[in-house]
C-alpha cells in the first residue's frame, strides 16, 4: 500500500513562498505520474501540477509562472516551490498519482495571509 506523506506548509504573508515535499512508500514511484492537488475551505479538491516519471510538467493556468513541481526519484520525494501566494490559495495541499489513487495523504496545511 502507498504512503504519502506531505510537509513543508505554513503560514505565509501574501506574496511569500513555501517549498512543499511529499515522501512516497511504497513501489513504482518513479515510473508512476504524480500530482500536487489542493483544496480550499469549501471548494473541492483542485488539481495544481503534474509531473511525469520523465519529468515533463503541466500546470494549472492558475498557478503557471508561479510554482514549480519536481521530484527526486532516488528520494522517492515530489516537491512542489510556490512563489508568489496569495490568500486565495490558503488550502491542505496534498500529493498523489496522476490520475490520484484512492489513498491519500493528511496533506499539509498552507495559510496565505496577513
């Protein structure tokens, strides 16, 4: 059974960034697409970046320019670098497959405000 589990969330000032990671257990993690997805109070869950097990990215329009997915296989470690946040992102930020899996992590918690 896969293991996600994310760090790196806090509180931030607008305009402030945060580096997120997320260790995966479990096998094929570097040949499996991962994803960061996100979901705000009271919105449903959002897909934020992808990342293929080569290494080609897709963002959401929202964020491009902005944030920055990678990942580090012989870690077993996705990261995702945001810049720029604004309180409209405040949301539990959690990584998963592309296309997500059924097992989730607790995510981690990322608060944009003043």
């Amino acid at each position: 059974q896969v293991q996600l589990v994310e760090s790196g969330g806090g509180l931030v000032q607008p305009g402030g960034s945060l580096r997120l990671s997320c260790s995966v257990s479990g096998s094929g993690f570097s040949i499996d697409a991962m994803a960061w997805y996100r979901m705000a109070p009271g919105k449903q869950r959002e897909l934020v970046a992808i990342i293929s097990s080569g290494g080609y990215t897709n963002y959401a329009d929202s964020v491009k320019g902005r944030f920055t997915i990678s990942r580090d296989n012989a870690k077993n470690t996705v990261y995702l670098q945001m810049i720029s946040l604004n309180p409209e992102e405040t949301a539990v930020y959690h990584c998963n497959r592309y296309p997500a899996s059924d097992f989730w992590g607790q995510g981690t918690q990322v608060a944009v405000s003043s």
